[in-house]
C-alpha cells in the first residue's frame, strides 16, 4: 500500500539533514530562554540561540538537556536554584530549518546532574496527564497511585496538614 508524506516531511527528508532538531523553552522567573540544537535560528517571530543538546526524549530514564556555560551564567542560575521547577516544552523539527515544529515534551527542570566548566546537563521531569503538580513537588505514579479523601488530616513530625478538593 503507497502512502503520501505530508510536504514538511518529504521536504526533510530531501534535506542535507535527516536527524530531527530541538527547539528547547524555558521559563525561568518571568523571561523566556530560548536554544535551538541547529544554530541560531529564527522560527515563529523569536529567535532560538546555539547553545543545547537534548537526550533520552521518549526513553525510560528521564529526559536531560545540555545547555552551554561558556561564561558561567548557567551555572549561576543553577546554584541559585532558580531552574527548579520551571516550566521547559521541547520542539522537533526536521530539515536545515523548521516550518512547522511540533511539541515533543512539556515538563520542568528537576534538578542539576552536573556542572562543567563548557556545558550543564538539567534533568527534566515530564508533566504528563498522569501526573498532579504542587509548588516544589511533582506528584505521580508509581510513587502515588493512591491518594486519601478530602479533609483527611496527615500529621508528620510537628507539622499538620489537611487534604482539600482540588
């Protein structure tokens, strides 16, 4: 059975390059970070700067992101706690330069996995529909698959709290 590829596709698969390139989104205290994993580019009115590296998209273990660190202003940000927990979205698209990127990831920055004098690997944690989000705290299976009723009292230590309807 013969089947069409859609124009963007045929056009990437035409191009020099086949491997699919990342637009990476980060929010981090109210202004937009924007990479992009093919060189600077302009794609949808902004602009996406050199400088990232994404892995494990798809896979079992959790997602990491290379941000350059040249001059040290990752690492700053990093050690001032200011990545935890923003909001990161990750783009695909193929060919020299995108026409049309589609969303691949939606999740935050989990943490640091290390910093190096060039590069920073951020892991990233997946906000998917399986799971609920708190301020610092991301919820989900397996580790909470089952959850008490509302009003139930949980006291741990010195602290009290009262579960509420969401």
């Amino acid at each position: 059975m013969a089947r069409t590829l859609d124009t963007e596709i045929s056009d990437g698969i035409a191009a020099a390059v086949t491997i699919p390139g990342f637009l990476i989104q980060i929010e981090i205290d109210g202004d937009t970070l924007r990479y992009s994993t093919r060189g600077t580019i302009t794609y949808d009115g902004e602009t996406w700067v050199e400088g990232a590296e994404v892995s494990h998209i798809g896979g079992t273990s959790k997602p990491k992101l290379v941000l350059d660190n040249a001059d040290n202003a990752i690492s700053v940000l990093i050690l001032s706690d200011a990545f935890i927990d923003s909001p990161v979205s990750i783009f695909a698209f193929y060919g020299e330069a995108p026409t049309a990127a589609k969303l691949l990831f939606t999740g935050v920055v989990d943490g640091a996995d290390d910093i190096g004098l060039m590069s920073c690997t951020l892991a990233l944690t997946d906000l998917g529909a399986d799971r609920s989000y708190q301020p610092n705290v991301v919820l989900g299976p397996p580790l909470c698959d089952h959850f008490a009723p509302p009003g139930t009292v949980i006291s741990w230590g010195n602290v009290t709290v009262t579960l509420e309807t969401g």
